[in-house]
C-alpha cells in the first residue's frame, strides 16, 4: 500500500493530506541527491546559528522548501538553515519547521543521515508546544530510504522508498516499554557530569547493547524500528541546555515516539509540552521506551 492510500484509510483530512505528500515529495528530491554522492564539501556560508553549512544542507534545504512553495495551504516556515521563520501564504492553514539535513557531517563518511519535519496549525512557531503539532515526517536516508508519519492521534508508520514510490512497511509501530538499547549522545558530558557517567556504567554494568551512530536520525530510526531502547541527550555545565534544538530535534521526534507507546522528557517535563521561546532554543532529551526513560532519568533526579 502507497503512501497516499494509506493516509486517505487512516482517516487523514484532504488538506492535512496534501502537506505530508509534499513532505514526502521533498524527502524524494533530497534522498536522489544523498544517494548520487555528487555534491560533498562546505557551501562556504554559515547558518544563522553559526555553524558551517554543507553544500548539502543548502541544496536540502532548497528543494523542500520549493515543495512546499507550491502549496498555498502552508502559512509559514521555519528551517535551521534560515535566518528566521518565513511566510509563504497569507491564507494557509499550517506551518512547517524543519532540519533539511539532520546529521550532514556524517556525510562524507557514509553514514545514515535523516530529514526530520513538523507540521503545526498556521501562525508562529514561537509559543507552540509539540503537542500542537499536526504530524511528523521523518526521513532517513541509509541504504534505503525510509520514511517514518507520525499524525495526532493516529500512530506511527514506516514507509520504504521504492520505485513506485513510498510503499507501507509497518503500521501502528510500537516501543515497548523495556529495552536494552541505549544511544548516549554527547558522552563528554560524562567528564563534568557525574550522573551522566553513572547512568552509562549502569548501562554497562546491565550489559545493554551500544547502538549509537552520531546522529539523531539514525538513532531514533534504531529504536523504532527494534521497538525498544532509549536515547539520551542532557544537559552539562558547558551545555547546560544540550545541543538539540527543541523545534527542530526535540519535538518532533518526541511527537513520532510518543505516538508509537514510548516517552519523552528533557528531565523535569514531557517535550511535548515544553513551549518554544526562541528559534534556537536548546532542550536536554530522554526518549524511547517508557521504563528506560524513567530509569535514566532517576540518575538525574537522584543526583
């Protein structure tokens, strides 16, 4: 069954409907430029965040929003690529943040890289909740390239990439509420702080298995896919907040693991309830399976 087909038997609404087939449409142009290798090395400009752009994340970035563009139902944008949100339409009814790239220092090594994408309700970004959100569009771009849709209320799914287009894969997926996967990001945190490292050596001491990549994307798709595990990304005194950014990152994979049973925290609330201040704003994450959340984070508390 085609991604199409099946968002019309999941009850999705028509103009909800014709954004995640942009997304996707989107995630289609990026993934034939990932995978034919062709444009490497950096663009020579820097994002609004001050990080060096890949020729990729510009080129990304770009066909998206040429998506996106042509439909008159997406009011705004927001893009880590961007200076600030932008409006497209004044009369549309959603709109859509994005990290065109998520993971493209990877590239050059050859490892899975992902195109995370949020869909809200018309207006600003600033003040919204990822509980807000409509739906979720992830993308990761690996051997194959796989598609995870996540709307409110209805699940989340994978689709594979094949040449008649998205084709289903797993419907309704699930995380089950123990599992011995554990993604540790930023584990120099570990050498400033101490509840961190307790929480890896107990990791170890309880013989889980390391499944960490270097990038979110990849990670996530891991736990989803398995169906159990924990990914982590807190705070430490150079980073107090982390690195991931909550309207990017944070939320939108919250939402996606949120609607396939699992949990999300930044270690005092749910991210889905976490409302966005600024662009840039960073949130420490805990998420995955619901019992490997609490656990890690009894490290934190306890500490």
């Amino acid at each position: 069954m085609q991604l199409d087909e099946h968002l019309k038997i999941l009850g999705v609404n028509d103009a909800l409907h014709a954004v995640v087939m942009s997304c996707a449409q989107g995630v289609f142009d990026i993934a034939n430029v990932v995978h034919t290798g062709e444009i490497l090395g950096y663009a020579g400009t820097q994002n609004v965040f001050g990080e060096s752009q890949l020729k990729l994340d510009v080129v990304s970035n770009d066909l998206l929003i040429a998506e996106l563009k042509k439909l008159p139902s997406i009011h705004m944008i927001a893009s880590e690529e961007l200076d600030d949100e932008q409006e497209l339409h004044a009369d549309g009814d959603f709109s859509v943040a994005f990290d065109p790239l998520d993971g493209s220092s990877l590239v050059d090594v050859n490892f899975a890289v992902g195109t995370i994408i949020a869909i809200y309700p018309k207006g600003s970004f600033i003040g919204k909740k990822a509980s807000e959100m409509r739906a979720a569009v992830v993308a990761v771009y690996g051997p194959r390239t796989t598609l995870f849709v996540a709307v409110a209320g209805k699940g989340t799914h994978q689709y594979l990439l094949t040449s008649g287009g998205f084709e289903l894969q797993k419907e309704k997926m699930k995380v089950d509420d123990e599992g011995r996967y554990f993604a540790p990001g930023n584990l120099r945190a570990c050498a400033k702080n101490p509840q961190y490292k307790a929480l890896v050596d107990y990791w170890l001491a309880n013989q889980y298995t390391l499944r960490y990549s270097g990038g979110m994307v990849p990670d996530m798709n891991h736990i989803l896919v398995k169906g159990r595990g924990v990914f982590t990304y807190p705070g430490y005194s150079d980073e107090p907040n982390g690195k991931l950014r909550l309207l990017y990152e944070c939320g939108t994979m919250s939402f996606l693991m949120i609607e396939a049973g699992g949990a999300a925290s930044d270690g005092a609330m749910s991210l889905l309830d976490k409302p966005l201040e600024h662009l840039d704003q960073r949130s420490p994450i805990f998420v995955g399976s619901k019992k490997e959340v609490e656990k890690a984070l009894e490290f934190f508390i306890m500490g």
